[in-house]
C-alpha cells in the first residue's frame, strides 16, 4: 500500500461539494495514557502536519498522509471540537435541518470523553464534552431567534445492544420497535421523551440516562464499549399560521468500540457482540458511504434496513440533514493497527464524493488503477 492522501474538500456552498458540504469528518488523537507511556514510551505514530493533515506511521504500513476536515492533536481543547464539529450543526437544528453527531473509534479512544466529557455534569467548563455544550448551544440558539417562545424541546436516550433498543429512562422498556411514519419519519415506538425546559434540566435528565445506562449494563454484565448510546434531541416549532409545528431532530451517538474481536480466540456471547457491532458499523459506514457517494444514489438505495442503528438514525442522516463524524484514536504506536482503521473508516466515509486527489509519489500505481479504495472493499467493515 502506497502514501495515500485522502485529499477532502469540505466544500460548503461549492457546486461539486453541494452534498460533500453536509458531512465534516474530523480525527482526534487523545493524550498517551499513562499505561500506555509505561509500557511503550512517549513515542508517537502521528506527525502534524497543519491542522488538517498529519502523517501516520505505521510499522507495517508505512506512512500515510491523511486529510480530514480538521484534525484534533492531543492538546485539543473540547471547545475546539465543539466549535468546529458540533455549533454548526446546532444551529442548523434550531433552523429545521436534523443533524447527527457520531463518534466512532476503538475502546478507549476517546469517544466517551469526546461526547460527554469526564462527566456529564463536568463543572470545569474545560473539560466539558459536547453533549453539554450541544445544550448550551440549543438554548442559545433558541433565545437568539425570532420566535424563542414557540420552542419545544424534547430529550431522548436509548442504547443498542445486540440489535436490540433499550429505553434509557425506563429500563423497563428493553425492547424498543423501530416504526416508520409519513408524517414523522422514524418513531421509536413507546420511548420515553423528557421535555427540557433548560440546559439544567437536560444536564440532570442525561446524567440519570448515563446512570441507568451503568446499571442495565451491571445486570446484563456487558460494558458500555460494547454497546451504541444515541442521545435524541427533538426540537419543536409551533407555527402561527395553521396550528402546524416543525420539527428537527439532532442526534449523537457514541458508538461502540471499532476494535476487531480475534476471530480465532472469540467465541460464545463475545463473539456475537463483535458480530453484532461489525454489522452495524459496517452499516453505518455504507449508509455514509452511499450518501455522500451523491450521483446516482436513490433514496431507497441507502441501506438504512441494515441494522438498528442506521434505521435510527436514518432521518438525521439522511436528505435534509448534516452530519459530524469525529474518529477517534489514540497516538500510541501499539494502537496503530486499529487507529489507521478508523482513519480509513473516516477518510471513506468522506472522501468519494469528494474526489480524493491522490498527491504522494509513491502512488502513482494507485492512481494508474483508479484509487480511491472501494467502500465494498473496506477492510474494518469486513464481516466477522
Ligand atoms: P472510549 O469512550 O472511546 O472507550 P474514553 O472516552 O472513555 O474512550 O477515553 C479513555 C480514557 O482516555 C479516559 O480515561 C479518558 O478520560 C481519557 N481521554 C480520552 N480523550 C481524552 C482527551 N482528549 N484528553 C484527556 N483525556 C482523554
Ligand atoms: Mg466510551
């Protein structure tokens, strides 16, 4: 494999990018971990090269330039990355564009820390992951537009384990149904919705989401890096005109770990948690995929019937809608393997329609054979 650069163009308003411009792909490198300085060192495998591009190396591999749309390093404050990934999308929201937020990335990676912070109710505003900033950002946006009083909003908090939806404020509610409305679109059929009221409210009312999320997890001895947490945020407009109300919907989900289970060493209920999360993974990726392939790709073409997830998510991904994918890694050069797995995850997931402009020497047979890497040869959405 040749140096590949994933050469993305994040386009908003130009011709060619006009579908390119609803999807912002970012990479972000956690700090080395303590455990990880013990055993490896403070060596690293990325160098920067500005704040979109760095060099990967890899020992097997070779180096690989990528490109993202911005690239979080390790001294990245979480205003950055809700400046750059998250603002734009919420106040699209409270203007009826549904937005998704994704984390995507091995256990340990930085997902969690990404979206919620060190905690939900984090009081250094430092530290403050995206969810509360989303919050802020919602209210703000709301009491900045014409017609602040007409707002609802609505907050709910589900997980997927094993292709099933559990209620994350009724853990009675384990079995949640996917239905599908003309009028509405995707309905999660008896889920609990909290009406919020302000950023308190919605703080307290995800901080007891999360708290049920440890608790169901305790009884079923799983842990959350196994399972997705998608946090729902329903904003409603009621209209003067007709007594008709608008509605949009921001999404963020913090994925389950992208780590590939050994196939040979996995077996029994492990082994269908990798198969499960690898399915919906690699729906994930070929829902992004088909669409921001752009031309010919059919509404009914997008294969949202996969899994759980991407049915969920299929309103907030797909037409009318904007979506953030932060991928997420650690610089250790023992995570190489599975941090250039996310990488290419999110370079695909960026790059078709973009045209990748293949710029290393070293790839010129790349370019002869017509790169960029097909997404149905994509190696970490491979079936288990
Ligand atoms: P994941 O959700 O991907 O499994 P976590 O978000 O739980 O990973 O992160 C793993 C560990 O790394 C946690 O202890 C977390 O506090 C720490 N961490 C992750 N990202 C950062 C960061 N940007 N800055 C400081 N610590 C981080
Ligand atoms: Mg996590």
């Amino acid at each position: 494999r040749g140096r590949l650069q994933y050469s993305l163009i994040h386009s908003a308003g130009s011709e060619s990018g006009k579908k390119m411009s609803n999807i912002a792909v970012c990479a972000r490198f956690r700090p080395l971990s303590t455990k990880e300085r013990r055993d490896d060192g403070d060596s690293i495998c990325i160098q920067c090269l500005d704040s979109d591009t760095f060099t990967f190396k890899d020992e097997k591999e070779g180096n690989s330039t990528f490109t993202f749309d911005r690239v979080f390093y390790e001294n990245s404050e979480q205003a950055q990355v809700y400046d750059f990934l998250a603002l734009p999308i919420v106040q699209d929201a409270v203007k009826y564009t549904n937005g998704t937020i994704i984390t995507y990335g091995q256990t340990g990676a930085g997902k969690t820390y990404s979206m919620e912070g060190p905690g939900i109710l984090e009081s250094d505003d430092q530290k403050k992951g995206l969810l509360p900033r989303v919050v802020d950002g919602i209210f703000e946006c709301i009491k900045s537009s014409k017609n602040a009083n007409k707002y609802s909003v609505k907050l709910s908090m589900v997980e997927i384990y094993m292709e099933r939806v559990r209620d994350l404020f009724d853990l009675a509610k384990d079995n949640i149904q996917i239905m599908e409305n003309k009028s509405q679109g995707i309905l999660l059929n008896g889920i609990t919705e909290v009406s919020i009221k302000d950023p308190g409210e919605a703080l307290q009312s995800l901080a007891s989401g999360v708290a049920n999320r440890a608790v169901g997890e305790t009884q079923m001895n799983i842990t959350s890096s196994r399972s997705h947490c998608v946090y729902i945020f329903t904003l409603q407009q009621e209209l003067k005109k007709d007594n008709r109300s608008r509605t949009s919907k921001l999404v963020l989900v913090d994925l389950a770990g992208s780590e590939k289970v050994e196939k040979s060493g996995a077996e029994g209920r492990v082994l269908e948690e990798a198969k499960s999360i690898n399915k919906s993974l690699s729906a994930l990726g070929n829902v992004i995929n088909a669409l921001t392939s752009g031309s010919s790709v059919k509404a009914n073409h997008i294969p949202y019937r996969d899994s759980k997830l991407t049915r969920i998510l299929q309103d907030a991904l797909g037409g009318n809608s904007r979506t953030a994918l932060l991928c997420c890694c650690s610089p250790c050069p023992s995570n190489a393997p599975e941090s250039l797995s996310t990488l290419r995850f999110g370079a695909r997931a960026s790059h078709i329609k973009a045209s990748p402009r293949v710029k290393c020497n070293e790839d010129k047979s790349a370019k002869k054979h017509g790169t960029p890497p097909s997404p149905d040869k994509d190696e970490s959405c491979e079936r288990i």
